[in-house]
C-alpha cells in the first residue's frame, strides 16, 4: 500500500505499490554498487504477434482463459515504466512482444559479450534458456538458482526433465496455461523419430529448427507451424533490444522513490538534489502519498 500523512503520521491508503517497492528494493540488493554487471529489465506489452498467430490460424485466442489484469497492476506496471529511465536502469519494452520473447532475445544477442548471464525470474519456462553460461536465479526467498550442472536434477510437476526439452514438451503436450494446443499425434510421431528429446536445440538455433521442423511437417501444415510460433519465443535483434552498456545508476534518485514509497519524507538535500522531469511521476506520487 502507499501511505497518506494524517496528523503528522502515516497510515495506509488505497493505492497498492507493493510490487514497485518490491522491484526497486531487489535492484537497490542486486546492484550494491558495482560497475561489473549490466543490469536489463524486461517488460511486457500486449502480444499482439502472438494473439494474431492463434486467432488467424488456429482460431483460439492466446492466453484467452486468463483474467483481466487487476487496475493496480496496471497502474504499477505504468508507474514502473516511467521512474526506471530516471532511476538509469536499462529496461527494455518492444510493443507486441512479450517479456519472454526480449528476454530471449537479449541472451542470443549478448551472452558471448559476457563471462555470465543470470536470468532472475519465478518462470521454470526460462529453464531453455540455460546452457554453460547462462543461469536463472529464483527471485522467491529461498528460491534456487538452475544452471548447466544442475539442470538434470530439476522436477517439474513430479517428473524428471531433461535438457534442453522444455519446449519440445510443450509442442508434444500442449500448454494449458497460454491455451496452446499440443501437435496432432502424426506428427509428434514425426518428431520425435527425427529429433529425439535429447539432442532438442539451444535457442541459438531456433531459428535453423524452425526450418528443420517446417521440413518435417511440410510446409502446408500451417496448424503445426503456429503452434511451434506460439510455443516458442519471437527473437528480436533490433533497437529495441539493445543494451546500453556500463550504465550509471541514479542511487539518489533511486533512494527518493524508495523513501517516498516507503512513506517517508526524503530528507531536504534529497528533495532539492532530485530533479524530476516528468510531472506525471509527482502526480503518480502524490497519488500514493495521499496529495503530500
């Protein structure tokens, strides 16, 4: 909740921020300071590539039995987008992509750039992306951390999977969650004969697979390809997956929306140090903080 000065103390109003004091507490951890890491966040926007896939060949709607996005998590997701740019952090939104489809994106892009890439999510699905150098860390407490040595040992729901198999399995068993379809069974028949589990292929030639499959199911079977499209992620190399690198931090900054969503008065030399330049952000703020 943000907080509204009542009589010089502070209580709870209706405006949640939870989550946005959630994420800037977690970079302010993750960060600390160093100038060796290149910090990248990814965000979502309508997938509408994705939803036109489905609808036009399959004649379903992707991800339609989910629920509507409650109000504030719209209002968090907005506000968050506005103060990372004045905090300094590299965040990355490409209208019609998913987070999913920037973050794999971004590890093919960079990944031989550096020494280790390590993707921080509560999503198993971004398991595919770990190979040698690339590793994904729970963001949950006490959350583990699933790399290239330890991927054999990862269960998901009370069974064994192997590497580099995640997606194979999806096109096999269809995926509830997203309503995606699994593959008819002639052709999983196919599949499997011609790519077994065990030799399924690193992102890195996605794009090579998709051809090897296309050549698989034949070029016609448009049903086939969608639900390889859907299942799989939408690499984009462009400007708007670009990383600028050796990015500054704005700590300040960054300290004054962790005091104001905390409900604290940031001390005066902070006040006047920090520059806002987008009134839409002191509207937001006041918003939470009950007009102060």
């Amino acid at each position: 909740m943000g907080v509204i000065e009542d009589n010089g103390a502070y209580r709870p109003n209706q405006m949640i921020v939870g989550s946005v004091l959630h994420l800037l507490e977690f970079l302010d951890k993750l960060d600390a300071g160093s100038k060796d890491k290149d910090i990248v966040l990814c965000l979502d926007s309508v997938p509408t590539e994705k939803r036109r896939i489905a609808e036009t060949v399959l004649g379903i709607r992707y991800k339609g039995g989910r629920p509507k996005a409650p109000e504030h998590v719209t209002y968090q997701y907005e506000f968050t987008k506005k103060i990372l740019p004045q905090i300094g952090y590299n965040y990355l939104c490409v209208e019609g992509l998913e987070a999913d489809d920037i973050i794999a994106s971004v590890v093919l892009k960079y990944k031989d750039v550096y020494d280790n890439v390590v993707i921080f999510t509560n999503d198993s699905d971004q398991y595919y992306l770990i190979d040698k150098k690339v590793e994904v860390q729970s963001i949950r407490r006490g959350g583990r951390c699933v790399n290239y040595s330890n991927y054999r040992s990862y269960v998901k729901n009370n069974r064994l999977v192997q590497y580099n198999s995640i997606n194979l399995i999806k096109l096999i068993e269809g995926e509830t969650s997203d309503n995606i379809p699994p593959l008819r069974a002639d052709v999983t028949e196919k599949l499997l004969k011609m790519i077994p589990a065990e030799t399924y292929p690193y992102l890195g030639n996605m794009n090579a697979f998709r051809t090897v499959f296309k050549n698989i199911v034949g070029a016609d079977d448009k049903e086939s390809l969608a639900i390889f499209d859907l299942v799989n992620p939408i690499l984009n190399f462009g400007q708007g997956t670009t990383i600028e690198r050796g990015k500054q931090v704005d700590y300040k900054m960054q300290n004054y929306y962790l005091a104001r969503l905390n409900g604290k008065k940031p001390a005066g030399e902070w006040e006047s140090a920090v520059q806002l330049g987008d009134s839409t952000i002191l509207q937001m703020l006041d918003e939470i903080n009950g007009g102060r």
